[in-house]
C-alpha cells in the first residue's frame, strides 16, 4: 500500500477520534520516510491534542523546518507555547503566521488573548479588531472585543461587541453572561437578573451565572434567593471561592456565625486579597503553651480594630503572642491591648515563630455566635504617649463627632459615602445646642470652603496623625456620628456612643434589619431603606438627636414610690405565694391586706393580676383603677391595665396607659414591650421593632420580646431574622409555646418540613387551640392492624380539605379508619374519601377507639418533605347526591370568584378584598364569572348591581334587603342560586363545572385543588405557611397557581399580574374546539395532542399550545409532558417579550 494512502487511512482515524490507530500508522510512515510531511504534522498534531506538549512542540519544530512557510504550523506551535505560559514564544509565532498569511483571523484573536492576559489591553484591542475586520461574524471574537473594552472601563463599547456575538450565537451563553456583568455595573439591575438566568437556560451548568445572582440577589437583600444561588454554584464547583465567600456573607449576615465563619476561611484562597504566606502551620486554637503564635491583620482598618478583640483570649490559651499590623497607624493604637507580647508592622522583621493566623480567622477558632462574641468595652483606649486636646469651648454643648465621606474609591466605598450636604440641615438645626467635629482626615475643597465658614464646626482633619490622635478626639466627645468606616468600630471599641449610617447593602458585620450592632453595644444603626436612599437615614438621625439633646438638658425625674414597699413582711409572702402559682392563696392574703391597708396599692395591683389570669377581666380592671387612685404614679400598674385593656380592643386606653408607664419609669421594660404591641396592631411596625429592641435594651433576657421580634419580622417577610429571635426566645424559655408555633410557621414557610412540622405539634398547647382531649394513646405512625384509629380534624376547613389526603396512607398502616369533623360541612364531602370507615361530626357520639390523632399531626408522622408530599390528584370528588346544574352562560369561558372571607381570624382582613377591586378581572371579555363566597356584603352588592356577567351561587347574602333580593331575581345574567350551597359538597360540584377558579386564600383554594381544577390563589404579602416563598407554584396542588403582593396591602399588582395571566388564557378561547377531537372512540391519542402542542410552542404560537396542555390537564392531571411543555411556553413567552 502506498504512502499516501495509508496516511489517508491515518486522517480517516483521527477524524473518528481514533487518536491511538492515527498515531500507530503515522509513526510506521515516518519509520520509513521520517521527513513524510503530512505524517509528521498529524503526528504533531495528535501528541497536542493528547496532552503531551512538549513532544508536540518538538514535532511542530520539524515540520516548520521541512516547511518554513507553513503559516498553519506556526500558529499551532502558538497555540501550544499559549497553554504552557510560554507567551512571548507564543506571540513571536502567531506574529510569523501572521506574516505568512494575513488573512487568518484566529492568529490575531490569539493574540488578543495573550495581550488580554498579560494586560496590555490597548494591543488586545487592536488585534481583536483586526481579526474581526477578517471575519466580522466571528461570536467568538466579538465577545473577547467585548471584554477588553470591558477590562479598559469602556462598558458602553463592550455592551455592544457582547450584543454582537448574541446576534451572531443566540445561544452564545457566555455572551448572556457578560452582557449581564455590564449591566449590572451600569444599575440595570432587573435586567442584568434575565440575561444571567439567559445563560442559565443556554448552559444550566453556568457556574459563575449561579454565583452572579447570588451577588446580585445578596446586594438586593433577598438574601434567602442569594444563597441558593451560591449553593447551587458550588454543587456544581465546590472549590469556587467566590461562591464559598459569598456564602459566608449570606450566613454572617443572618447570624449564623458558625457556618458563615467556617466558609469565611475561603477568603485566603483569594489570591487578590490574601497577599501573605506562611509556612508555619495554622493555629488550630488549642493549648500553645511553651510556643509563639503570630497573629496578623488583614484586610481594612476597621477589620483589624473589630477583631483585635480576640487576643486576650488568645493569650488564655498558650505562651507568647505576637502581632503583626499590615498598617503602621495601627501599631500605636494596639499598645493598650492586653495580652500582645511584641507588636510588629509589615515588612519588619519578625523573630522566630511556631504557629500562626490571620485575625480575622479567630472567630471560627472560638466557635462565635451572636450570643457570645466577646463585647466587653472598651477594649480599646487612648495610647500613654497621645496627649491629643481638643481646643477649650466656651459653651457647656453637647460635642458630636461627624465623618461622611471615606476617601477610598471602591464601588463599596462609594456607597457607604453621602453628601456634607445631608449633614447641613443638622448642623444648621442644632448648631445652638452642641458643637460638631470633624474626624476625617481628607476632605474635599467645596466641602472644607462651606466648614470654615461655620464657626462652631470644628475641623481637625490635619491634625489627626494617626489613629491614636483621632482615639484621643472620640475620647472627648459625647456622640460620635459615622457613616461605615473604621471610625465607627474606633468609637465602638472605645466605649463611645456611635450612630452608624448605612448604605442598602451594608457590610455582613452589621446583620440583618437591626439597629444594634452584638459587636459594640453602644452603637446604634441608622439603614437606608432602599438603595441610595440617605434622605430617610438623615431624618431618622435629626429626629433622634433632637430627642437626645432634649433629654441631655433636661432629665425627668423618675416619681418616688409610696412608703409601702415589697419587702413588706406581708406583701413578701403573698409574692412568694404568687411565684408559685397559688392564685387562690395569694387572692386571700391580698384581700386581708388591703381589708387593713385600704391603701396599699401594691397588693389591689396584685389583685389585679390574679383576677386577669383567672379571666376576670372586668374585676382586673377594678383593682388596677383603685390601685391607681392611690398612687396614679406606679408604672407597672398602667402596664398591667394597658394589657387587660388590649384584650377588649380598647387601643387608645392601651396606648395612654403604656405611655404614661414609660413616662414614671423610663426603664420599665414590659411597657416598651406593650407600647411596641399596640404600635404593631396600628401597623406603625418600624415603631413597634424600636420598642420591642428598647425593651430589651432595659431587659436582655425578656424571652416575650424576642419571640414578638419573630412573630413581626416573620410578618415582615425576613425569615433569617424571625428565625433568629424566636430561637432566642427558646433558649430563654425553652416552653414557649408562641415561640415554637413561631418557629415553626418561619421553618415550613422555608420548606424545612422536618423540622417544621416537629416544632408544628406545639400548636396544641396553644391557649386558643381547640384541643380533642381524648384519653387513648397518641398514635405514633406504626401498624395498627386489628384496632381503630380515629384522626380528628382541626382549625379551618381549608386545613382540614388539605391534609385528608394523608388519610390513605393512614389505611395501609393498619385496621380501622374513624374520621371526626370538627365542622359538619365536610361529613358529606369527605365521604368520597373511600380510605375512611366511618365519619362523625364532633359532637356525635363516637364508637369504641384505640387510638386518636389530629390530622395536622400526620404530615410529622409520614416524615413529610416538599420532595414527598401525596399530591395526586384529585383525592376529593364530588358526591353523587350532588346535582348542580351552572346557568347556562353558552360558550364563555366559567370561572369562579372568591374575594372575601367571613373568618374571624386576623388574618383574614389581610386575605380579603373588595369586590370593586375585581373590576378590571371581570372586565376580561370572553368568559362568565360565578361567585362561590356563601356571604356577600350589601356595599359589595351594590356595586354587583352594575355587572352582567356575574353568576352568584352563594347561599345567601349578607346584609341584603329585601328590595336588592328581589332585584337580583330580575337579573337575567346574575343568578342567585339560594339555598344552592348547604356544605361544601354544593360548591364541590359547582365548582366541578368551571373552568378556572380565582380566589384569595380560603376554604375555596384548598377545595378546588383537591378536586383537581385549575385555581388561581391570590395571597397577601404576609401569606400562610403552606404557600411557602417566592413560589408561582404549589407543592400540595399541581394546578394551582400563585399570585403573591410583592408588598404589604398592594393588591393592584397582583390584579394586574391576574389580569395579564387571564387574557393571555383566554385569548383564541373559541378558536379550537378541542373536546370535540377527543370524544369517546375518537382515534386522536394524548401523544399526538402532546405533539401538536410542541410544534405550536415551537412555532411561537403559545396561546395555542398552553389550551392544548391545559385541556390534556384537565383530563388526565398527572400528565407531566403537559406540565413541561406549559413550562416551555412560559419561558419562550418570556424572552420573546425582552427580544422586542
């Protein structure tokens, strides 16, 4: 066989990737004929590509030498000395190609990369836009272009080469990505979000996307999405160490200082902010008596002053400690820190040492909570050599320290900046009643022109040497107020009141929605509410240093108590009688004290407290009010009656009372605890959050606060924080029974089941929890063959309709099924339940049981999580005996409206509209809308009048006339069914008939999921936990869709987001008849209708392909492809609307 055509064997292999017969054949060529040109270049070629560059190399050498104008060989060997980092050889060879052959574009895109690399951007440029000139429609090229006008500042230019390899790739996902940096750096915030989850749809593999949403999210406070996006990342990298350090500030951020701590430690694999090297080994924060240790500082100044406060415990645990300081300033200042042996500055020479951390690391060693960082101030103070004074004023004022402006350039540091301009208004108000110092060194000309104009604006910005001097100043002063900067944690360690203000996205160090800091506890937080918002900041600032400089003048006067006093003997043992829960014995003691001392207040205020325990509402109310008559200035009898009085509603007696205890007892933490109740009941919440945190200021174990800051922050949608307070609560109290129902709402709303439905049993311990209270056995989820079991349900219908599906995996454990309804609506409807043996109403007499459980107890004992949940459906169906025939409204489209509930909860106002606010919904054309709300007030009646497209098929209506009864029965398109809806198993079969249901979260929600019909919840920002977060789906009811208030009230957004959803259902609704092709012995099958739908998603025609799918739905509601393909329309639909 020829040469030739054995080497066209060879070629055949390697382009089938059969390297190893290529190469075999290759060498056989060259054993007979080693200058075979084409050989040895395939040869070259195929050691490249299995990896053995430097045989690869030399290869490439030969056959540039038997061919010394082969440009090919030339940018091969480029490529290949690229890889090995040998990139000035790189360059000259890509340059020799050029020379040889002008017009191949690769050789100038290479060297792009190369100039990119070594960041000589300017020659980058220049060669991508000659390889570009070549071959414009090179996406490749367009999007390196991109990048280094991105690297060289110009984000306009590379938006548009990034926009240019999308138009050229589509599907370019690195493209999608890029783009997204630049908007995000240019404010686009929105959008920056979509062209990330682009590149995710492209390649869902996109590490860095992960990591850039969870940035993204985490600058935007949704800190629960952010860190699932950084989780995400690193299931897909676990080494990447930017979603590791992003994690860490998600975790920091919400307390969890364990975890958060542990990934912290990523942060020395940066190679950009770790700039040391040791190699001694890293302190592992045992016992190193007899051993040195040195601990240095990284990171800012700030960072250095924060976390010096470990060394004294460092010290606690070995021998000789030294520090080295990665700043000179810091050197003098740290002198007056115990337990540092020798202190060091960077660059000098340190002696020998045997182990050794970075600072910022010693809180994982010590294993930090919020609970236990070590807070004691100061724990700096003014170094022995600083004799800084400031110069003697006249005035006895009040002497604040300012800072606004840092003089670094970063993004962050810019942010955290704000204007002299915001602190004008202050300085203008209060310059009569305090003197303002300035403690930043640099200032601007037009901010230092506008300060020495003023003349009680002390500025020592050129004095202050070094952070020693400006100790000296803080020192001196009564208040410090800062933005984020490293005087904020100089004054925070010296023991100085400090107001910090802070930007949207603040540092992790500051937390979550506080305004302490667990880091110094004199420090006070001020945060921007939105992002760049410094206006509300600085009113929250003038408002409470008008307060403090009042205060500061003129102190009140606490009232003195009458002479009668606890450690009376006889009052001394009816407290010890009440301590001990003897309500009847400490009521008589009490009654023989005051039949003797008509006025001793202290023992009617005690009588008081007995009776409102006891129930006695009125007679607490009498006690407390002659309490108060004898002495009207007592603080805890106000509080006392202000809580009696909130449990009859009267609010502005409440408020008066709660008031009145703060003002004779400033410290009286129970009544800033009341106060901050009754503010949250007026929803005036960030007042209330400020009373509850007073109140632990005065009282820092007050288990009842912590668990209202849960129950308010849980209302506020910040589960990290409601977490965190109810857990306090726990540790104080670990039988709060409201704090571990909290608890538990906070953890099923994360989807935590496990956890959550185990905290969810406390519900029964509830004062307000209607209890069984039966005496057989709990059942604890085992076989139960041979006995009966009875389940019980509890709290609403919905409730009650949601967890009836459990009741066929309760069957298979065991013998006999009795069902209890604690409302005899349900009997009827749950007879469709074939699993259950027998049904009562509570109430009814019962027959012989072993064994008892309430229903919401089986999601705990089935180990429910979201994964598992038993969602087929239908599980509930309508009951034969049930004949409802709908009005006949021809061919439009039937939904069913819920907009109001009756229910007495409190939720339920947050839960209900007004039906007016239904008007833009009903005004949709092409569908018939029936009521399916049993009660209908007369003012929503009214406006009712005027629609005639609206079916009511509830019972009756509430509050109606006569007259409007009788109007309604002349409405040919309103149809008042009566007395249609005895129980639910009448709005079942009604409901059987619809096409779609819309409704607020009610009994109706539950009722049409069960029973397997498309049904649109519309939830209140503050949502029950079953509907989870940031979810447009639910786990419990496959066709249930959600619309969720982005904020507290807003329902005009959920209108429009239903409004929009509806149209898109409805239009082309009369286009396809599609029953008409699957009737009984029709040959259409549910494959091809699945194909039919497809091809009309894939033709943009997605109005079209979702009928398809939701009449499959409709009919067979497990049909995944269905479901999938809905999904794929959605999405298309999506970037369709952000293509044009």
């Amino acid at each position: 066989m020829k040469l030739t055509e054995r080497f066209q064997i060879a070629y055949q292999y390697y382009q089938q990737n059969n390297w190893a017969a290529a190469e075999r054949i290759c060498r056989r060529i060259l054993e007979e004929k080693p200058q075979y040109f084409d050989a040895l270049h395939l040869l070259a070629v195929l050691e490249y590509l299995s990896g053995r560059n430097e045989t690869a190399i030399n290869l490439f050498h030969q056959v540039i030498n038997l061919r010394p104008n082969f440009s090919q060989g030339y940018s091969n060997l480029g490529n290949i000395l690229k890889k090995e980092g040998r990139l000035e050889e790189a360059i000259a060879h890509y340059q020799i190609a050029i020379s040889l052959e002008s017009s191949d574009s690769s050789n100038y895109s290479n060297l792009g990369l190369i100039f990119l690399e070594k960041g000589q951007i300017d020659l980058a440029i220049i060669n991508y836009e000659k390889s570009r000139e070549i071959n414009p429609d090179n996406s490749y090229t367009n999007l390196n272009l991109g990048f280094a006008w991105e690297k060289k500042g110009d984000l306009s230019k590379a938006s548009t080469y990034y926009q240019q390899a999308i138009k050229i790739n589509p599907n370019y996902a690195e493209a999608w990505y890029n783009l997204g940096h630049i908007l995000r750096k240019q404010g686009q915030v929105e959008t920056a979000i979509e062209y990330y989850q682009k590149c995710l749809e492209l390649n869902p593999d996109y590490t860095e996307a992960y990591n850039a949403l969870g940035f993204i999210f985490l600058r935007l406070g949704k800190v629960a999405k952010s860190q699932k996006y950084y989780e995400q990342a690193l299931k897909l990298d676990k080494n990447y160490v930017n979603a590791h350090f992003g994690l860490a500030v998600v975790l920091l951020k919400q307390g969890n200082f364990i975890q958060g701590f542990s990934e912290y430690e990523w942060r020395c694999l940066d190679k950009k902010t770790n700039t040391r090297s040791f190699s001694q080994l890293l302190w592992d924060g045992s016992n190193f008596q007899g051993k040195t240790l040195l601990v240095y500082t990284e990171q800012g100044l700030g960072d250095s002053i924060q976390f010096i406060r470990y060394i004294p415990l460092v010290k606690k645990l070995g021998g000789w400690v030294i520090f080295e300081c990665n700043q000179p300033e810091l050197k003098l200042l740290f002198t007056s820190v115990s337990g540092i042996d020798e202190l060091f500055v960077s660059g000098e020479k340190l002696p020998d040492f045997d182990l050794q951390i970075p600072l910022l690391s010693l809180p994982r060693v010590f294993g930090t909570t919020p609970e236990t960082i070590p807070a004691k101030i100061p724990y700096l103070s003014i170094p022995k050599s600083t004799h800084f004074q400031m110069p003697p004023i006249p005035e006895k004022k009040f002497k604040v320290g300012i800072f606004w402006q840092t003089s670094s350039t970063t993004r962050t540091s810019q942010e955290r900046s704000c204007s002299i301009q915001y602190f004008r208004d202050i300085l203008n108000i209060y310059i009569d009643k305090a003197n303002f110092y300035i403690l930043q060194k640099e200032v601007s000309q037009t901010d230092l022109d506008w300060l020495n104009s003023q003349t009680q604006i002390h500025n020592f910005s050129s004095s202050l040497n070094d952070l020693a001097d400006t100790a000296a100043v803080i020192k001196q002063l009564d208040l410090v107020i800062t933005i984020d900067t490293v005087v904020a944690h100089l004054a925070g360690a010296l023991g100085k009141p400090v107001w910090v203000m802070l930007n949207f996205d603040s540092d992790w160090r500051w937390m979550l929605d506080r305004n302490d800091s667990p880091w110094y506890p004199t420090m006070r937080l001020f945060r921007q509410s939105k992002i760049g918002d410094w206006d509300n900041v600085f009113e929250q600032v003038k408002d409470n240093l008008r307060d403090l400089l009042e205060n500061s003048s003129s102190q009140k006067k606490v009232p003195e108590i009458m002479g009668i006093k606890f450690s009376d003997s006889p009052m001394k043992q009816t407290l010890k009688k009440y301590k001990s829960g003897n309500l009847k014995e400490t009521v008589s003691i009490c009654q023989k004290i005051v039949k003797k001392q008509p006025n001793n207040f202290l023992a009617l205020e005690l009588l008081g407290v007995c009776a409102y325990q006891s129930s006695e509402i009125e007679q607490a109310f009498a006690y407390y009010q002659e309490s108060l008559k004898v002495n009207p200035n007592y603080a805890e009898t106000h509080n006392n009656l202000a809580v009696a009085l909130q449990d009859n509603q009267e609010i502005d007696a409440v408020l008066n009372h709660c008031q009145t205890a703060i003002n004779f007892h400033l410290n009286c933490a129970e009544a800033w605890h009341n106060l901050g109740r009754i503010l949250r009941d007026k929803g005036q919440v960030e007042a209330a959050i400020e009373h509850y945190q007073k109140s632990l200021e005065l009282k820092p174990i007050y288990a009842e606060v912590y668990n209202s800051l849960g129950s308010i922050f849980l209302e506020l949608g910040k589960f990290a924080e409601s977490q965190q307070y109810y857990e306090q609560a726990l540790k104080l109290n670990k039988n709060h029974v409201n704090a571990h129902f909290g608890l538990a709402v906070v953890l099923l709303k994360q989807g935590d089941f496990i956890q959550g439905f185990s905290e969810y049993e406390w519900r029964c311990q509830r004062k307000d929890y209607v209890t069984g209270n039966f005496p057989q056995p709990l059942w604890d989820g085992s076989d139960f063959s041979g006995k009966t079991l009875l389940v019980y349900t509890e709290q609403g219908l919905g409730d009650s309709i949601q967890f009836i599906r459990y009741i066929p995996l309760v069957k298979k454990l065991g013998g006999r099924v009795i069902v209890g309804c604690n409302k005899a609506g349900l009997k009827l409807l749950f007879t469709t339940v074939p699993e259950i043996d027998e049904l009562f109403v509570i109430g009814e007499e019962l027959p012989d049981f072993d064994l008892q459980i309430p229903l919401m107890s089986l999601p705990k004992i089935f180990g429910t999580t979201l994964e598992i949940i038993p969602a087929e459906i239908p599980y509930l169906f309508v009951p034969e005996s049930k004949k409802i025939k709908l009005p006949d409204t021809g061919n439009s489209f039937k939904i069913g409206i819920t907009w109001e509930t009756n229910s007495q909860r409190k939720t339920s106002k947050k839960r209900s509209w007004s039906v007016a606010d239904f008007q833009s919904i009903l005004n949709v054309e092409n569908a018939s809308f029936y009521i399916l709300q049993k009660e209908v007030s007369s003012i929503d009646l009214e406006w009712l009048k005027s629609q005639t497209k609206i079916h009511n098929l509830g019972s009756s209506f509430k509050e109606v006339s006569s007259i409007d009864l009788e109007w309604l029965k002349s409405q040919t398109k309103i149809h008042n069914l009566g007395s249609s809806f005895n129980d639910l198993a009448d709005t079942a079969a009604a409901i059987k008939q619809l096409d779609l249901v819309i409704t607020i979260d009610t009994v109706i929600a539950h009722l049409a999921g069960a029973l397997g019909k498309s049904v649109w919840v519309m939830l209140n920002f503050d949502s029950d936990w079953r509907w989870l977060i940031d979810r447009e789906d639910s786990p419990w009811y496959p066709t249930m869709r959600l619309f969720r208030q982005s904020k507290s009230d807003n329902w005009q957004g959920v209108c429009r987001e239903v409004v929009n959803a509806l149209s898109s259902k409805l239009l082309n609704f009369n286009q396809t008849d599609y029953p008409s092709i699957i009737q009984p012995g029709s040959s259409v099958t549910t494959e091809q209708l699945l194909t039919t739908a497809l091809e009309k998603c894939e033709g943009e025609n997605w109005k079209e392909a979702e009928k398809i799918c939701q009449f499959i739905i409709q009919y067979q509601p497990h049909c995944a492809a269905a479901f999938e393909i809905l999904a794929l329309c959605a999405k298309k639909n999506r970037q369709n609307r952000f293509r044009n």
